[in-house]
C-alpha cells in the first residue's frame, strides 16, 4: 500500500463522535499523523499573514498544551522550523541546551521528553509545521523521515484541498482555521490589544508581559489571556508579577 493510501486509511479511521466537522480537519490530521507515523502524539500549527503562530489542532491534549508552552516562552523546535523551514530533531538533551525555558516548562507539564518539528509547504493560509511527539526520547531516531516528510506534503494537500472546494471570506480564511485551538490563540491578540491600550505600549511589549506573567505563575499565554478578557485579571496586574 503506497504513502497516500495509508495516510488516507489513517484518517478515515481519525474521525470519531464530535471531530466530524470542517473546523476540526487539522485535529483528524493530527491524529491521522500520529497513527500512521506511529508517534506518541502530534500537533499542526503555523503562522499566518500578519506573523501570528496559529495552532491548528492535535492529536491529544497534552500535544495541545507542549503548543501552548513553546509559543508562552516564544521559542521551541516548531518555531524554530517554521522559520528555517528546515526540519528540526530534539531530544532531551538537545531541547535542555537550546530551549531551556521550553523544556523546563515541557518536562514538568506532558509526558514528551522529544520533538521533531517538520515544516509543512505554505498553504493558502500560510506556512505551517507539524510537531511530532515522543515520551521516550530514544524513539525519535526511529522515525522515518523520508514517510513523515512525505505525510507533512500530505497534509498541506487535505489542508488545501479543504480550502479549495469550500466556500470562504477572504478575511476570515478556510473553515479549518475556526477550530478550538484557533478560536483560543485569537482571545491572545484580543488580549494582547486590551493591555496595549490600557497599559500604553505596543503589540510587542505588551505580548512580552503577558508571556512574562504567564512564565512566572507557571500557566500559558493563553490562560492569561483568558483571565484578561473575563476581568478575573487586570492589565495593570500582570506588572506586580
């Protein structure tokens, strides 16, 4: 059975009560990748015109969260291919030296002690990455590279297959771009612009604080920004932390 074929078998057998909708192709793509690559979890991100990191959807939970982590400390392996669109292999070892604030935060909160991050082909929405997941560190040299690139070509065409045989608004982008994980990381921006009006600072500064204030109390950006748009959490709070 070809590449195609098993990846085509991999996802019908992803679906499952509640993942049957457009929004939620990436988190059947996830688990399709997860499954045929046979990796502990996976997760699909990327980033979109104005440089914002998207997450897409993934395979389980705790890939979820090692997502949320990399982009609260604002560097991982996934950031690190997407903007070298080079695939990147870390093991323990290697995520310590090179993404120490990263790892800390991985280490302590999902069961992953390995990353192998491959840039996906720019989509219509942008370029993208998937992360590939393992608990034991040893696993990641198991890894056939040649079929997980040939899966992440795989994906970038479900992706824009979607997109193309969908109906759209060109500012709103393809109905997979709506799922869960994007609806969340969009309550960041939202957030990121109330503490920038209220605290008279740029996007930037203002994404800084929050990353700060999210590092230091042990939670994700996301969590923050969360607390920010209920009230359960001032501006002017994030600088007492």
């Amino acid at each position: 059975m070809t590449i195609a074929a098993r990846f085509e078998t991999a996802l019908v057998g992803a679906g499952a009560p509640g993942l049957e909708g457009p929004e939620l192709l990436p988190v059947r793509l996830a688990r399709a990748c997860a499954a045929m690559l046979d990796v502990d979890a996976a997760s699909l991100s990327l980033v979109d015109p104005s440089g914002e990191r998207v997450p897409l959807g993934a395979s389980r939970p705790d890939a979820e969260t090692a997502e949320r982590l990399q982009f609260t400390v604002g560097a991982g392996p996934c950031m690190a291919a997407q903007q070298t669109r080079q695939p990147v292999f870390a093991v323990e070892e290697d995520l310590r030296r090179r993404w120490p604030a990263f790892a800390d935060l991985l280490f302590g909160a999902t069961p992953f002690h390995g990353v192998v991050a491959l840039p996906l082909q720019p989509a219509l929405a942008g370029p993208g990455a998937i992360d590939l997941f393992f608990e034991d560190a040893g696993a990641v040299t198991d890894l056939d590279v040649f079929e997980a690139m040939a899966v992440g070509e795989l994906v970038t065409s479900e992706l824009s297959d979607a997109a193309v045989w969908s109906t759209w608004r060109q500012d709103e982008g393809p109905e997979w771009l709506h799922g869960p994980a994007p609806r969340r990381r969009a309550a960041v921006w939202e957030a990121m612009g109330k503490v920038g009006i209220e605290l008279e600072m740029g996007a930037p500064a203002a994404l800084a604080l929050m990353r700060g204030a999210a590092y230091a109390a042990g939670r994700t950006v996301d969590d923050v920004a969360e607390d920010l748009l209920s009230g359960r959490l001032r501006p002017s709070d994030l600088r007492r932390g």
